[in-house]
C-alpha cells in the first residue's frame, strides 16, 4: 500500500542532506528527507572536525570550497529562518598550512588560489612559530609511528614553509549546522522521517519510483537521491547502479583527538585550522581550550574499512596516540593527557576521496555521496548544485554527455558538475586522505 507521494524522497539527513533538502524545497518541490538515526546530522556529521577551508587538489573543488565559505560566513541569511536551538556559530580563523614535497609546496593551491581569487599569505619556516606558539620547524617526514625507528627525530633542518589562507575557520556544531538546515526547508514545506530505514529502491522501466521502508510502508516519488553518507554503497546496492559507476564508497573508520591546549597557550581564542603534511596531522581549536586533532592518513597508518556501518568499534584505539604524539613532535609543549577524549566515526569516501555528486543510470536516482571527511564544508553549496542538477536532468538534459555548468553566486563563475561525476578518472594530484 503506498502511505505517501513526493516529488523527491533524499536518503540521509545529514548535514548535506538537509542542505539538499532545503535547496529542493526553495525550487518549490515536496521533499521528504528519510533517515534510520533518531536526528538530523546524528551519524557521520556529528563526528566531523566541521573545518571550513579553500584548498583542494582540483581546481572544482577549490572553487566550490571558496563559494561555500561565503554561505558559512553569512550562514543566518543563508539559512533564512529561525531555529529554536539557535544557529551555528561559525569561527572565521584562517588555516595554516605546512609546504612539503608532498604537496608540491602549495604551488599548485596557490595556483587555484589565483584563479578563484582567494587570498592567501606565503610564510618562511621562521615565520611559523610567530602564528604557532612554541613550534619546532624541523622537518620530521616521511610521517612515522611512535614505534618506529626514528620517531620525533628531526630528518631535515626545517620544513619548507606555510601558507596561511586568512578565508577559513571551523563551525562550533556540526550536528546543529544540519539541524538548521532542516529547520529552514521545513519552513518550505519539507518533510523529515526519522528512525526509519530504507530497505528497497523501487524502479520500473528504468527508472525510480520511491523507497520501501523496513516497516512496509511505501512512499512514491520521481526523483531520489543518495546522501546516506556510510551507508551509501548499500544504498547503491539496492538501486542496483553499482555496476555503471567506476567510482565506489567504502566506509572507513577514523578516531578524532581531543586534547588541552599546552599551558600558556590559549589555542581556542588564538588559534587556527592547521595542517602539516610533514607529521601527518590536522588540527583546529576546540571548546574548552582544547586541540581537536586529525590524521592526514600517511601510508604507515593501516586503514580500517568497515563492511557494516551499523557494527564497528567505537572505542579509541592506539591510533588515538598516535595522533597527539605526532602533534607534539610540531608542538614539544603538548601533553599526553591520561584518558583519551574525542570522536570515533566513519568517513564515506571514493578511491580518490574526491566526492561523486551526480546522477546515475537508472533515471531519477542522484547521489551526493563520498563526502564524509572532507566535504562538510561545501554542505550548502553541494546542496544547491544537487538540486541544479536534478532540475536540468528532469528537464531533459543529458548530464553524462553535456555536463550541467554550475554557477558560483559569489565568485562569479562556472564550473562543471561532471568534474563530480560517478564515472571519472582517479585523480592522481589527490592527497588520497581527508585533505583530498
């Protein structure tokens, strides 16, 4: 029995999702937003670092990082209603970013940066402990184990510099971020389900009908679209389109420390998002005077993927350690607290941690997937393009052949949406990690 009818059902209601969500909703379609947590922005969102940056391995995604960090900036007006839990605070730093060989000193960014006309500052390694209190410059790569031979051994006499992009910051909530944007496409008309999960993809002659839910009930629709984070490789599955695609999703497990910030440093008022390719490590301010830190996935980090997003260890392991022991190697006067505190999530990633926002080839089934990591920040821009997209689709357009040219309000530009697309080339400039 079908229970309900929707111009566009969205599998996920995360952080893109609601973003997508809204976006349909001001084109003036009904949407229905289904997901099996109890809340918008509970799975993979909750668990992002929420780090607002520009810099990317492909110019797209420069372009579309810089377009988002204008809607963050002005997040009240884009949002454009209330909610009772208040609005996101968005913390507009900077990033500070380490040259090494690795990333080409930032050359190629920096390039981007032009381009796009995101400004930037070029730093010696003896400016950096000016903008990074107590830092050792010295360079420690290729990034190491604390069991390994040589960790904390300086391998160079300093790095080869920074770049800091005054254009970046953090956002304080991300779950709050999804939240307010849920609150701002009800206010259109959408419709959210919660603690409810998807169990089939209906289709009929090529193209999709709606969701079967685990409780039976059918909902009917023309359009869906996968923003299911984790799950969406089993999304897929279900769609039956893994098979036209040569990029995948796989989920992959990953730990977030929580640490204090070293005694005399206020890093929470002070601070900034930082990233250093020579340890291997990211990190931004964190409420209470804390440091959140990330790893950049070096190659002596096994990785942990994870079959069933449903079932996976949820306690800190020593990779927990790792992280603040490689910090401390740029920061000496960090301390190793003695109970670990921070996050334990899953990232949704590709091959080349590049995200596919695109169509499919069963007609009337997107996919805004690949995205965890490193694609918060690009929430309510991605959202847009996707409805961009779904509109130019449903009205005829041939995207795999033509691809839809989507304009970036505030830069003033276009880019291509295929540079998204299911069927690309792995980019082979990626960082393959969260930095993308």
């Amino acid at each position: 029995m079908v229970s309900e009818s929707y111009d566009a059902i969205i599998i996920g209601a995360g952080v893109i999702g609601s973003c997508v969500a809204l976006e349909l909703a001001r084109k003036g379609r009904r949407t229905l937003s289904i997901d099996k947590l109890p809340e918008a922005g509970y799975g993979s969102t909750s668990g992002s670092c929420a780090i607002i940056r520009t810099y990317y391995s492909t110019f797209e995604s420069c372009a579309l990082a810089y377009e988002g960090w204008h809607y963050w900036k002005n997040w009240s007006d884009y949002v454009g209603a209330s909610d009772e839990q208040g609005l996101i605070r968005y913390h507009d730093t900077g990033c500070l970013v380490i040259k090494t060989d690795h990333n080409h000193n930032l050359a190629r960014v920096c390039e981007m940066m032009d381009r796009i006309g995101c400004p930037y500052e070029d730093l010696s390694a003896q400016d950096i402990p000016s903008r990074l209190p107590n830092a050792d410059v010295h360079r420690f790569e290729p990034a190491k184990r604390p069991e390994d031979e040589g960790f904390g051994a300086p391998t160079g006499e300093a790095v080869n510099g920074a770049v800091f992009f005054p254009r970046g910051g953090y956002v304080n909530d991300p779950k709050l971020a999804a939240h307010n944007a849920q609150r701002a496409a009800e206010a259109l008309g959408a419709k959210f389900l919660f603690n409810r999960e998807v169990c089939e993809i209906i289709t009929e002659d090529g193209r999709v009908g709606g969701v079967v839910l685990k409780d039976g009930a059918t909902i009917t629709a023309p359009v869906v679209i996968n923003v299911a984070g984790p799950h969406s490789s089993r999304i897929n599955a279900l769609a039956g389109v893994a098979d036209g695609m040569k990029m995948s999703t796989r989920a992959l497990r990953h730990e977030v420390a929580h640490v204090p910030s070293p005694d005399g440093v206020d890093f929470e008022k002070d601070g900034f998002v930082y990233s250093d390719s020579d340890i291997a490590t990211y990190c931004r301010p964190e409420t209470g005077n804390n440091i959140l830190i990330g790893s950049e996935d070096p190659a002596c980090d096994g990785k942990e993927w994870v079959d069933d997003p449903d079932d996976y260890n949820t306690s800190f392991s020593e990779q927990w350690n790792v992280l603040v022991m490689r910090l401390a190697q740029r920061i000496p006067s960090l301390k190793l607290p003695g109970a670990a505190k921070g996050v334990v999530a899953l990232y949704d990633v590709t091959e080349d941690w590049a995200p596919i926002y695109d169509k499919s080839d069963l007609k009337g089934y997107y996919m805004a997937i690949g995205t965890s990591g490193n694609q918060f920040k690009n929430a309510p821009v991605a959202g847009k393009m996707m409805a961009e997209l779904v509109e130019a689709c449903e009205n005829g357009h041939d995207h795999d052949s033509d691809p839809v040219q989507f304009h970036l309000d505030y830069l003033d530009a276009n880019i291509s949406i295929g540079a998204f697309s299911r069927n690309r080339e792995i980019n082979q400039n990626s960082s393959f990690s969260v930095i993308g």
